[in-house]
C-alpha cells in the first residue's frame, strides 16, 4: 500500500528570464515497509522535494497523497495538525532539547499533540528499547554519543506512530561505522512497523540498506534501483 505518493509535482522560483525549475514534473511512490534514498548534488532539489513531501512547502503544480489524504485540500492549520500526527522528521542533527532527557525527548511529542499517557510513556520505552538506549533513558543529550543522539531522534520521528518518515542526511554528523548503524535501525523500524521512509543522503554506503534508490539531477528525480 502507498503511503506517500507524489504526483507531477513540480516547483518554481521567480517568473520569466528569473524563472528557475527547482523540481521538474516527479512522480514518485514510497509503499509500506520502504525506505527509499535520494541522493544527488548540491542544489540539484533533494531538500526541496523532501520539504514538499513533507507539508513544509507547497508544490507549483501538482498533488501530495499521504496516507489517502491529498494535502494541497487543507489549510495551514489542518496542515500542522496533519504533519504532527502523520509525519516524523530525523534532521542531520539531532535537533534534541537539551534540558529534557532521552525519554522525555519522546513524551514531549504526545504533550504537543494533546496530552501524554501512561501508555504514551510505556511506547516511548519500548521504541527507546528497540533501538538500544533502554539504560540511556534519564540521560541528557549533552551525555550522550553522536550516534545515541541520532537514534533518539529516530525513536523520536516514530513517536506518534507517523505513517511517512523523513530523513535529511540522517548520517552527515556521524563516522562511518555510527552511521551504519543509524541506516540499519531506521530500515528495520521501517520494516518492523510498515511505515514509509524518504532518506536524502551523499553517503552511496547507506543505500545497501535501502529498497529503492532514486537520483536528483537538476530537478529530475530518476530511479537507479
């Protein structure tokens, strides 16, 4: 089943002579259980489409499906509501809150989404569990690894149980070997909890751990496999 479909998306700058293509017409369709890769140059329109899959920015012409709700219907408040219950974001940085620790980092979601339960607590455990930090659960993020950082992050992108994640360069602050590790646990919580994942990346060692791979060229989304 998709969970996120593209359809003729396209996105522009300016008008006439200053008219610049950022995404030319893309299609594009991630199913349950996919984490798929885009990588490409700088400036070629990764970050864009990635922004525009993610309700953060409006395409020029056509149609964000997620989750069989087409998101060009609603307004900026339906549309913040929709991205806080239906999307999880993991930056190249953490992005933690530094005076809150690992397991609040998580429940906070809730909190901004209505009210935390006790079964909202138990979740943000066992996802901080799935991922290896269930002995980093009071810690604060200034005493934690780079790469512990990054898999909070990942817990924290599944929190409200997001049907579509997204990931821009998830791996950028991390060595070789964190970075493995980070890629290995997103694909499996993807897998594990058939969701659909877009992970824009420069790191080409990343992609064994992906189902399909497309390429951005100066606006053109291509699949390589």
């Amino acid at each position: 089943m998709a969970l996120l479909t593209l359809k003729n998306v396209k996105k522009s700058y300016g008008e006439g002579v200053n008219l610049v293509q950022a995404v030319k017409s893309t299609d594009l369709q991630v199913n349950a259980g996919e984490l798929v890769a885009i990588i490409g140059p700088s400036g070629s329109g990764k970050s864009t489409l990635l922004s525009i899959a993610g309700a953060l920015l409006k395409p020029t012409e056509g149609e964000v499906v997620i989750n069989e709700q087409a998101i060009g219907q609603l307004n900026e408040k339906e549309l913040a509501k929709f991205r806080l219950k239906q999307l999880g974001f993991i930056l190249q940085t953490s992005n933690l809150i530094p005076y809150l620790n690992v397991l609040d980092q998580l429940v906070i979601i809730k909190k901004m989404a209505g009210k935390a339960t006790p079964e909202d607590k138990k979740f943000a455990e066992k996802l901080l569990a799935d991922l290896g930090l269930e002995k980093k659960l009071k810690k604060m993020p200034n005493e934690l690894s780079g790469g512990e950082r990054q898999r909070v992050a990942i817990a924290r992108a599944f929190m409200n149980n997001a049907d579509v994640i997204l990931a821009d360069e998830p791996t950028a602050s991390l060595d070789s070997k964190r970075a493995v590790e980070v890629v290995k646990l997103l694909s499996n919580e993807v897998k594990q909890r058939n969701k659909a994942a877009i992970m824009v990346t420069h790191d080409e060692r990343m992609l064994t751990y992906c189902d399909a791979v497309y390429r951005m060229d100066d606006g053109v989304l291509t699949k390589e496999k």
